[in-house]
C-alpha cells in the first residue's frame, strides 16, 4: 500500500482519537461506574490500533493492543478504574502521541515503549492473572451471552424498530487475507446497522486467530435476507446464516442510580448512527494552503473589483454601474463565506488543557479544578495554531503561583480544591479568552521590591504606580517573585513570552488580581488576521494602514501645542505626556517641497497603557483590508506588520505600532 496517500488522514484522524481517549479518561476518573465511556474509550483506542497496523506503525499497535486488554478488563469488571491504572494508561496515551507526532514531522514513529508496556502487562497480571487467562484464553461458545447492558441495548433499540440478529460467516478454508475480509464485512453490515459484539472478539479476529468462522451480534432494520445479501458482497465468504436474535425483556434493574447508563442505551444505535451521518454529511477536512489560496484569489477579485467600480464612474453607463454594485455585494457575500471557512472553534486548543492541568497539580500535590466554559468560540485558524502556547504559560502560572496548596486554603477557610476558570468568548471584532484562579492573588509588595531589585522600577515613586502598573510589571522579562527554580516556574520566562506572541497576533494581555482572592489574565485578540479594520493615512504621496485595535482618536493640533521632553517631541493628550512621532522619519518619506503647515494631523494609539501619536499629512478613511505578508526577504522590516493591496491597485504597509511605541 502507498502510505504517503493516506498519511495526512492517518496523522488527523489519530490526533481525534487520542484526544477523545483524553477527554473520557478524565471522565471515567471521576465515573469509573460508567461503562459507556469505557466503551467509547475502547472504540478510539481499538480505531487507533486498526489504522496503526494498517499503516505499519508496530509500537503504536502494540501499545493500543496492551492498552485495549486494560480496557477490557475495566469494562468487564476484572479491574477498578483507580488513579493508578488511570495514571498508567494516560502515561501510554503520551508514548503514543509522542510516536503520532513524530510520524507528523516525518520521523518513522518508532520509539522505546517496553516501559510502558511493562508497566501494562503488570496491572494486566498483578491480582488477576487467573481471571484475565480465562477471558484471554477460554474458549468462546458460538452462540453469544450478553451481560445486563448488552441486553437493556437490544430491548431498547427493538422498541426503536430495529432487529437484532445473530450473524454466522463462514470464510473460504483459501482465504489468504481473513483480516482483510472480516474488515469489510464489517464496512458492508455498517452501512445499514451496527455490530455490538463479536465471537471471537474484534482483536482476536484482526489478528486472525480464528480459523475460518466468526459469529456477530448486529443491529438492523433490514431483513435477514438483505443482510445476508450484503454480506456476500464479500469475497472469499463460503456461507453465512442470519437468525434473529429472541431475548426477554430485561427487568428494569437499572433504576437506581444508573440513569445514565439508560439514557445512553436509548440513544444507541439510532441516535448514535444519525449523529455520525450527519457528521458525515455536514463536514469535510479542507487544507489550510488552499483556504489560503482561496483567500489570495479573492484578493485579486477585490482589486479587479474596485477598477471595473472606477470604469463605470468614468462611463457613467447604468447597465455596467448596477452589474458592478450586483458583484460588489456577491463579492461581500463570497468574503463573509472565506472568512467563515477559516473560523474553527477554540475547542481545539482547550481540549489538551484539562489533562494538564490534572497531571502538574498532581505534581505539585495540589488538588484543582479546570472550568472550561465558551469553547464553541471560533477563531481564525491562524491564531488558533499560535494561541495554545501562551495559554499553557497562563495556566501553569496560575496552578503554580495562584493556587495554594490544600492546608493553605484551609487554613485560610477556602475549599481544599482549588478553581481555574477558562472562559472565551466574543466582544465585537475581537475574541476574549480569561484564565482566572481563585488562589493567593498578587502580592503587590513582593513584585514592586522584586522590581525595584532587578532595576525595572525606581526606588523613587514606586508608591505611586497602580495596582494595573505594577501587575503588568510581571510582563518584564527575568521578573520572577519565585524564591525557588524549578522545572514549572521561576526562571523569569513565561509572562514576558506570553505577552510578546499575544501582541505578535495584534492582541494584548492584562491582569486584574485581589489579594487572596485569586488572579484573573484577559487576553484580547482579533477574531481573524486576515482581514483587519484600518485607518488608511497619506504620508507625503504615501499610504498607509493603521489597525483601529491600535487607535485611540485622531486630531489636528496645533505646532505650537508641541513639547519637547527628554529630547523628544511631546503633546499634552488629556493630561498625560504621549510622545509625538513623525512617520516621515520613521520610513524615510522624502519631503515635497511646499510651505510649512502651522497644524498637524495625528492618530493617537496605544500599547497596552503606553501611547504614542503618529504624525500623518491626510486622514483617507476607514476600511476593511485583507492583510498580506510582506513575505520572507522582507519579514524585518521596522514598524510594518504587511501590506494590502487597493481597490486601485495601490500598495498601502500596515503599520505595526506595537513595534513604535516602546
């Protein structure tokens, strides 16, 4: 088979997978009662070890196989869903991702997993050898038992309309590949039911240890025949029988305390297949270059756009001018699709976060909480490929340096467990994702004479700075108020990180903190990077594009109005000192000669708390522009972030005023 084909499908699809196995053995920590989630535990894991073995990856189909029998086990009662087990698991979970990951980088995915698998086959053993070697190695009576939930799922999807049948296949005794054809018997008979067991169960018959025949449990609502007919559709099958399955209704035992259990029995197999179909249906992996590439040809019809827009005005012919705004509005119609396309919820970033954070707070011996709420929030694709490694400095920090440690909060009357709330959500053109804790909060003290120490801030008027001024101190790179290094903090990096990739994005990053009470990070950023608000200014003969997440206001002022401070232009704007900075200097923009103007046009804009007023000859207007990258030869050019291209075809640079203002 040629693997390159089906690589990319092979790295997503195991990417899901492992996520999903994440996010219900954190479920199944707190819920080890419920065998729904170990059953969808062993659906990923046992997909996962399919598509591994198919493409060739052994280590990864060897730990999914030695991870499937711990599940197994779990679900059939032999052993307790405790933290050790789980502990081991999510520790085989991480050797696998690490392989995947490899495989996405184009390594072989081949790594060391004896450990692992040791640590495997000894919880597979220890205490239960005799029962795992019976549901290991006894052999399997052809016609198949079921267990009390096996039968509530096959009253409750009769009542649903479906019929249950008992599928006997008899392979060909030529058969080479019995694998191969047991895999898509198993396609065919999903695509009008579902299969809920098998005899010999499904690893025994990917592994072809059966000689030629199999027996299936399988869900329907065709008839025996069309079964039987789908089935042959099959190769190498030399007989098959389908009998309808006749059990008893089961007695309701499962009222007390295990409505859950029920509820999900009525969902299957109906709701499960109509929400896969509709998944199906409604959904499909598109690359990201050729949403790019989308986006880039759109461009092109913006600008041939706006030029058939400048005809008409010329020709003044009405067929033309109603044809012309006809396209201006499907060409507004067709950006607010692009954009949309490239919008993903940030669900893809918070769903690596509560196993984390349960992994370092056991680290720490600290017992925390992860809230997640707002994860449908979407954002654009690229900023959600940058986020996720600001957000793991935020929540580290806040477990580390915000909550305490059990005794401390009892000791300051506050629940043992401690609380992160993550929370995204919209406001306006922007996306706001706030990591807050209810730990220790900020000492202000500690960080000022931390400052002051390391020369951040003078001894002199320390006083007065803000509790917001001194916060956004820890935003200085090698400001740590750690006493002691070690591998999670204190080093003085992190805060300083976050900020810089926060801004790089067009976003920005503030504290709010209350002593003992908890400390709260708002992190703003744009909904998308690819089209942008500017204010488009003339310099001279020049244009250029200034993001309106950067301004304040603009205004005409006067040049007597112009102080100089510390050897540089200052104004008085509402009372604080803002530095006046013309952008004729900045990018070298040769003067026209002309007579000197006594007034000055300026935008005011800001960096955080710090302000700066830029010195134009012309306000053009506000407009939404599709940002362009000035691409590699150019990527350090000072104070421009881009470039967008003009309904008359003109260049104007965006300008990067995080960049400017120091």
């Amino acid at each position: 088979m040629e693997k390159n084909q089906y690589l990319d499908m092979f790295i997503e699809e195991s990417r899901e997978h492992l996520q999903a196995i994440n996010d219900h053995l954190l479920h199944l920590e707190t819920n080890p009662g419920q065998k729904e989630i170990i059953g969808e535990i062993f659906r990923s894991a046992h997909t996962l070890k399919g598509m591994a073995a198919t493409m060739g990856y052994e280590e990864i189909t060897n730990l999914t196989h030695q991870m499937e029998n711990i599940l197994d086990g779990i679900r059939n009662g032999t052993y307790e869903a405790g933290t050790t087990l789980i502990d081991v698991v999510f520790e085989a979970v991480d050797h696998i991702e690490r392989m995947v990951e490899d495989i996405a980088s184009g390594g072989t995915g081949k790594a060391d997993v004896k450990d692992v698998l040791s640590k495997l086959f000894d919880l597979e053993n220890n205490g239960a050898q005799s029962e795992v070697a019976a549901v290991m190695e006894k052999p399997r009576s052809e016609e198949s038992t079921f267990d009390d939930f096996e039968l509530t799922v096959l009253s409750q999807s009769m009542e649903q309309g479906y019929v249950p049948y008992t599928v006997k296949v008899i392979l060909r005794e030529d058969c080479i590949l019995k694998a191969a054809r047991v895999v898509m018997i198993f396609d065919v008979l999903e695509q009008i039911g579902e299969v809920i067991k098998s005899t010999p169960p499904v690893e025994k018959l990917e592994e072809e240890a059966f000689d030629s025949q199999f027996t299936l449990t399988f869900l329907s609502k065709e008839s025996a025949e069309e079964v039987k007919a789908h089935i042959f559709k099959v190769s190498e099958v030399e007989a098959v029988s389908v009998d309808e399955v006749v059990i008893d209704k089961p007695e309701p035992a499962l009222d007390d305390g295990n409505e859950e259990v029920k509820e999900t029995a009525k969902e299957l197999p109906q709701e499960q297949d109509t929400k896969k179909q509709a998944s199906a249906n409604k959904t499909i992996r598109v690359n990201i270059d050729r949403l790019d590439a989308l986006m880039n040809l759109f461009e092109e019809l913006v600008i041939d756009k706006g030029r058939l827009e400048q005809i008409s005005a010329d020709l003044n012919n009405h067929e033309l001018t109603d044809t012309v705004e006809h396209m201006s509005r499907i060409s507004g119609d067709l950006q607010n699709i692009i954009l949309t396309m490239r919008m993903v919820p940030v669900e893809q970033v918070f769903n690596r976060f509560p196993r984390m954070v349960r992994g370092l707070a056991k680290e720490l011996n600290k017992h925390v909480h992860l809230e997640v709420s707002g994860a449908e929030t979407e954002l654009d694709r690229t900023v959600i490929d940058e986020i996720g490694d600001p957000l793991v400095h935020l929540l580290r920090n806040s477990i580390d340096h915000g909550v305490e440690t059990p005794s401390e909060r009892i000791k300051k009357g506050k629940p043992e467990q401690g609380t992160i709330h993550l929370k995204a959500y919209h406001s306006g053109n922007h996306v706001f994702i706030e990591v807050a804790d209810d730990g220790a909060g900020i000492d202000r003290d500690k960080v000022l004479a931390k400052a002051v120490s390391k020369g951040a801030v003078p001894e002199k008027g320390k006083e007065n700075l803000s509790d917001s001024e001194v916060y956004n101190l820890l935003f200085s790179s090698g400001l740590s108020t750690r006493d002691e290094i070690s591998d999670i903090s204190g080093r003085g990096v992190g805060l300083d990180v976050v900020k810089s990739k926060i801004e790089s994005l067009g976003g920005n990053v503030t504290i709010s903190s209350k002593k003992d009470e908890g400390t709260a990070f708002s992190v703003q950023l744009p909904l998308t990077l690819s089209i942008i608000s500017v204010m488009l200014v003339e310099v001279e003969k020049e244009k250029y594009a200034i993001p309106l997440s950067s301004i304040i206001e603009t205004a005409i002022i006067k040049k007597s109005d112009i102080l100089r401070a510390h050897n540089q232009e200052v104004i008085d704007f509402r009372g604080r000192v803002v530095p006046l900075i013309d952008l004729k200097k900045i990018f070298n923009v040769p003067k026209e000669p002309g007579q000197a103007d006594e007034h000055y046009s300026i935008v005011v804009v800001r960096k955080g708390d710090k302000m700066a007023a830029l010195i134009v000859d012309t306000f053009i207007g506000q407009q939404e522009i599709v940002l362009k990258a000035l691409g590699h030869y150019l990527n350090q050019v000072f104070a421009v972030s881009g470039a967008t291209i003009l309904g008359d075809g003109q260049v104007a640079l965006i300008i990067d005023c995080n960049t400017i203002i120091r």
